[in-house]
C-alpha cells in the first residue's frame, strides 16, 4: 500500500497535481519540473515580445501539459543573451531550444558539439520544401540541418518621420551624396540627424554603411578566407562610416534601439538606421500608421539589397525536455506559427507560402523586396562572421567611435581577418 502511494505521488507530481499520501503529506509540484518547454530568446522588449507571445498562446492552449517557460534575457540583438546562453552552455544546463542566427553564429554552436542535429524535423514537417535554398544552406553543417528558421529580417533600413523631412523641405535621400545633404540640413534645423543606440547599433551603422559604399559582393567577399580589408573601397567605407558618426547623438551609448527609433517617432531626429524589427516596434507599440507617422526607404546607396539575417531555434543538445523541443521545431516551421509570429515582429517569414494578406504595408513591400533584391549577410546578426570574429570587429569599432583613426580601424579590421578568417 505504502509503495503504491509513493508511486502514485511520484506519477502526480510529474503532472503537476496535488496528492495525498498514505502518510497524509501532501505534495504541490507545479508543472515546472517534469512537463514544460524552456525557449530561451532575447526578445522582452518593444517591438520583440508581441509575435513571441502571440506563439506562446498558441503553444499553451495546444500543449496544456506542456506549458511554455519563457526564458528571455533582455537586451537588443542578443547582447545580454548571449553570454548567458553561454554559460549555461558550458555548465551543461541548456534550455530545451535557443535562438541563434541563421549563418557562422549558428554553425559555431554546431562544431562545438552543442546542437542536435534536427533532419528528421525537416523530414517529418516537409521543411525543405517551404525554405528558401539560400536559407537552407546557412543551417546545414556537413550534410545536416541544425535549426528552424522562423523569419528573415531586413537590416538596412533607413527609418523616418515623414512629417518632420516635409517641415524641413527634406527629401527622402536615395544616394549618399544626397543623405549627407539631408542631414546637415536636420542638424541646421536643431534636430538630431541620426539617431544612434548602444554598441550593437553602432555595428549595424557600419555594416550598412559598408555594403552602401562596396555593395552587397565587395561585402559578402570580406568574410571569406582571402577577403581584402586593405582595399581602397574599405578605406572609403572607414571614412564614410567616420563622418556619418559626427551626426549621431552623443548619448548614443547609453540608449537601446528602441530609444534610438522613438526618437525620429517623436520627431527629435529626422533618421534612424535599424532593422525591421523596428517596424513592429513603430505599428505596434507606439501606434504609429505606415507612410504616416513612419515612413521608409533602403540605406541609402543599397536599393536593391537586401541585409538579411534569420532568427532561427535550436535543439540543444542535453535538452531537458527533448521531445517537447522538437514539437516546439515542428510547430515554428508551421504556416500557422510564421504567419502569426512575423506580422507582429517585423520580420518576414522564413516559408515561401505564407500569406501575404497577412501582412501590412512595410512587410508586403518587404515581401516583394526579398525575392528581387540582391543578398548581403549581416555581420552584427550572425550571418556572415562567427561570434570571435564579429567581437574583434566589435572591438575595433568601438575604439574607433573614440579615436576616429580610420588607418587604424583599418589595420584592427585587416588583423581581425587575419586571425579569424577560415
Ligand atoms: C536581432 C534579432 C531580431 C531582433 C533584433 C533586436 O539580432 O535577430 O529578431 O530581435 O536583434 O533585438
């Protein structure tokens, strides 16, 4: 009798219900333990958490013994995240999936034994049909596929306040000549020309600065074992980058993206370069109406480009709740989850069927965009450079925000190369 109760206790808890024991104690495990699907993301903040709780409703009503724990670490672009994720990593206590970057941030998980790989997922949910090729190929490490992807975003997006360009008899700039003009006309109109966040935004403002300057091959070369730092086109870049910084604001270390972005929605700064997260945050959160209150255009000099990058999720392995992570993977590749999850993020989805209807202004531009445009990887969101890498640019970068010794940077730059590149 005894032993059944224990049993039967033990069988209650992994459920998560209240028993009572022959020996009248009672036990309250809450569902934590034995039954839930820990997602471990950096998506807390405005314009990041809307498509992911919309998932995690779905996920709830249809796994209601399997609840959902939300593990975010907040911080733009995974800058707090990561690091976390890290050492959770390497003390062997993963969540049961994680999100990483389609590309050299995913395959550097990969050859350090931490993923699993997910081919039966592919097989099983018909994946390879519905992903782009392209997309395909940055998640296959030696013949094997590690994640699913459940968006692309648009990196090189200039972001503006069409009423405040109109006041000040600024047009929309569509070469760099002509972006240089309209900010020294924001600045002599007292405004802040462009608006600038913290580090991670200021890697995002030389990336885009970059492919405008040497385009999306002279970028997408620069990554590759050989690739030419030293060249005058990176030079020209460097300087571009050096003069653009002299029209951000000087707090710009210490505001997140979303600080940056609300600054043109509030009509303090005419730009912004940032994703197109930033479309979510402007339509949802702040309630603002596209081509109205926000308006849009490609990075000057890079019309016809496409900076994208890929938020996708992973099976860890020694996930805790391994079966539960690999429904949450069959479940994120679905119709149902992109075209619920991206309409709100800002982001298209990764499926070549979703339902355009679904999307409003910025993303069916966007839609049409992708299939036209030429790609270019993003290095400050892991298509393009693996994390040692992309931290030595960081690097650079920030000494260079200081100094404004563009041979220098570029001497970091070539170095950086030199010891990283593989
Ligand atoms: C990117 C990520 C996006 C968005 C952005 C800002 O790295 O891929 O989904 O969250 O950071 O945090």
């Amino acid at each position: 009798m005894r032993k059944f109760a224990v049993v039967l206790a033990l069988a209650a808890c992994a459920v998560g219900v209240a028993v009572t024991t022959g020996s009248a104690k009672t036990h309250r495990v809450a569902a934590t333990q034995a039954n839930q699907l820990e997602v471990f993301s950096w998506w807390t903040g405005g314009g990041e958490a809307h498509g992911l709780q919309a998932l995690i409703k779905i996920w709830n009503k249809n796994n209601p013994t399997t609840p959902f724990k939300n593990e975010t670490v907040a911080g733009g672009a995974g800058s707090n995240a990561k690091a976390v994720l890290a050492q959770r990593l390497a003390a062997h206590k993963p969540p049961d999936s994680f999100q990483g970057h389609a590309g050299a941030e995913l395959l550097d998980y990969v050859k350090a034994g931490q993923l699993e790989p997910i081919d039966s997922v592919y097989k099983q949910y018909g994946f390879l049909k519905v992903f782009p090729k392209q997309l395909v190929s940055q998640i296959t490490y030696k013949g094997h596929l590690y994640s699913v992807p459940v968006n692309i975003h648009r990196a090189n997006i200039l972001w503006f306040n069409p009423s405040v360009l109109k006041k000040n008899g600024i047009s929309v700039p569509t070469t760099w000549a002509a972006f240089m003009t309209a900010l020294s006309k924001c600045q002599d109109a007292g405004l802040t020309p462009l608006a600038l966040g913290e580090a991670w935004t200021q890697m995002h403002l030389f990336e885009t600065t970059m492919i405008a300057t040497i385009g999306p091959a002279g970028w997408n070369a620069l990554w590759k074992k050989g690739g030419n730092w030293n060249s005058a086109g990176v030079k020209a870049g460097l300087n571009r980058f050096k003069s653009i910084l002299d029209y951000t604001n000087t707090d710009a270390a210490s505001l997140t993206w979303q600080d940056a972005s609300k600054l043109v929605a509030d009509g303090k700064a005419c730009f912004n370069i940032m994703g197109d997260w930033a479309d979510g945050y402007f339509r949802i959160d702040l309630k603002k109406t596209p081509n109205k209150t926000y308006g849009w255009a490609a990075v000057p000099g890079t019309s016809g480009v496409y900076d994208w990058l890929s938020d996708s999720f992973t099976l860890p392995k020694g996930a805790p709740h391994r079966d539960a992570a690999i429904k949450w993977l069959g479940f994120l590749g679905s119709k149902q989850a992109q075209d619920t999850f991206n309409p709100l993020k800002g982001s298209i989805p990764a499926r070549k069927d979703a339902n355009p209807k679904l999307y409003d202004t910025y993303l069916k531009w966007a839609l049409q965009q992708w299939k036209t445009d030429k790609l270019a990887g993003s290095l400050t969101h892991g298509v393009v450079a693996y994390p040692a890498w992309s931290t030595d640019v960081s690097t650079a970068i920030q000494l260079f925000v200081q100094t404004k010794d563009v041979n220098s940077f570029q001497k970091a730059l070539v170095d950086a190369a030199k010891k990283r590149a593989t």
